[in-house]
C-alpha cells in the first residue's frame, strides 16, 4: 500500500495489483483512519435506527421478507441519501483511487450500500457472485467493491469469506434462498467447494475488495457486538452488450422493499411524479453548469 500527500491518497502497489487480478479479492489493513470510522459507526447505528430509507424500499433485511420484527440482516442502498456527509470520506477518496487502479482511468462510482448484522442474530450472507445481481439487459461493465468493517471483523462475528480464482469463470446459476422470491439476497446454487474459503479477519478500518464475479459469503453473528459493513462498488466504462439479456432469478423476485419502491415512485398520483421529474431535470442541468463553470475556472 502507498500513502501520498498533504492529503493522503492510498492506492495499491503493483504487488498488490497482481494479487487481486491472479485471486479476484485483497485484503488491506487499512483504507482510512480511526477518527473517520467512529463517525461513520456513529452514522450507521443512527440510519439503521431511524429505519432511514424503509418507506422507500432502500432499507430492507437482505435475508428476510421484512414481516420479522427483527431483521436478522437489514441493508440500506446508498445511504449518503440519508447522510449526505457520508460523500465527503477518506474512505470513499481512497476507495476511488484504488478502483480506478483496478479498473482503469474512467471507473466511476456505481452504488453503495451499508450492512448490519445485529449481536447475536445477525444471519449469514449466502454465497453469491455480486454480478448476479445485474439486472440492466443490453450492456456490460466490470465491477468491484471496495468493503469497510467499521469494527474489527472476525470469524465470530462474520467477516467476508472468499473462493479465489473465482473470478476467472463464469457467473454460476442462483435462487432466492429457500426457493422464497420474497428475499432479496441472492445464494448460488451452481457447483464450488465452501470449503475452500479463506476468510479475511479484518481490524475496524481496513478492507477486502472483490470482483463482482468473485464468489463471497459472510458468516452470521454470534458476537455480542453489531457487526456493521460500509461497500461502496465501482464500475468501468458502460458498454453495449446485445447478448446479455439478465438472469432468470432476478425476473422473479418480488419483495415488499421492490413494493414499497414502487409506492414511493408514485406518491401523489400523476402530479407527484411530473414536480418530480421536474426538479430532478433542473438539478440536473444545475449540475451541469456548476461543472461546467468549475473547468472553465480552473483552465
Ligand atoms: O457484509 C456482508 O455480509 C456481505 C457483503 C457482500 O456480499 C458484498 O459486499 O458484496
């Protein structure tokens, strides 16, 4: 690992490089510092408290059909909507700098998520190829996430698990754990040796990074502490794919947080939806000139 600057950048070394290409995950000790994840520890417990994202389908128990009064693996999908200084990390910084190292000069950042595994109940993360999870027919990427414990991660309490080279092959057919399409998370089905895992114990603050097409598991909970995960994915540049028409298990799904997304989208009849689509066009083009204007300042 490389540290540079006033502002310090960490990025990987070419030892490094070779390493995530040859086994398709990595582990850091280190991707930002402790000050910065006992903030986002303080952010966390209060998103998942205030159920941040709930009515709109963001936060959802990824292994559950959100009827339990307890969900054993609740996730929010980008949830810098909900705290908005989640945008401004260390982390995220360093987490750009090492995925466009990974996957060239115009990777972008593609979505976030955060991860709670409560003491004691918190389930397991089925394994899973995240490219699995693609559901956008007629294009192609590569994809890699970047995975912050914001406490230490152990065996005990979850820590990701990892079948390396499985990068290489292919995405392998997935089900809906126990056949239910209720359940958001996916598991794979198709054939690989659990056994061959290799667990990655991190401390609080440092990270694994997997390709999407890794095969990944995490263990449940059995600590007396939450144990909570902060992943931010990148992509590379988007390209057409005719071939790619999505998979099968994602056209099934239909969960209560795809219902209440859908709810969301329609609050207040054909008004609600067109101010809306209003104002999201004006921010967008306020963007726009706010770019614009801050090339021609800097040229
Ligand atoms: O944090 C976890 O339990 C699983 C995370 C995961 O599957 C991922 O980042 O792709």
């Amino acid at each position: 690992m490389q540290t540079r600057g006033m502002n310090p950048v960490t990025t990987l070394t070419p030892e490094q490089i070779a390493q995530f290409r040859a086994d398709g995950f990595l582990a850091l000790p280190s991707i930002t510092t402790p000050a910065e994840v006992a903030q986002l520890r303080g952010i966390f417990d209060r998103l998942f408290a205030e159920g941040a994202g709930w009515k709109k389908g963001a936060q959802f128990d990824l292994a559950g059909t959100d009827e339990n009064q307890r969900p054993a693996l609740p996730q929010i999908l980008n949830p810098a909507e909900f705290a908005p200084e989640l945008r401004a990390t260390q982390f995220r910084q360093n987490a750009l700098a090492i995925a466009r190292q990974l996957l060239g000069a115009d990777a972008e950042p593609w979505f976030e998520h955060a991860i709670l595994k409560p003491p004691r109940y918190g389930a397991a993360t089925p394994w899973h190829q995240d490219e699995a999870h693609r559901d956008d027919p007629g294009v192609t990427y590569e994809q890699l996430s970047v995975w912050l414990p914001l406490q230490e991660a152990t065996e005990a309490n979850g820590c990701m698990r990892f079948i390396a080279r499985s990068h290489l092959g292919p995405v392998l057919p997935h089900h809906s754990p126990g056949d239910d399409p209720r359940v958001t998370a996916l598991e794979c089905v198709g054939s690989f040796a659990p056994a061959d895992a290799i667990p990655c114990p991190l401390p609080a603050g440092g990270a694994t990074i997997h390709h999407c097409r890794t095969l990944h598991a995490a263990g449940p909970n059995g600590s007396d502490l939450p144990r909570r995960a902060y992943i931010l994915a990148f992509r590379s540049a988007v390209r057409p794919d005719a071939a790619f028409r999505g998979y099968p298990w994602n056209g099934e799904k239909h969960t209560a947080a795809q219902a209440r997304h859908a709810a969301w989208q329609n609050r207040g009849g054909p008004l609600g939806r067109a101010s809306r689509a209003a104002l999201s066009a004006a921010a967008g083009l306020l963007a726009r000139v706010r770019g614009k204007a801050a090339r021609l300042l800097r040229k």
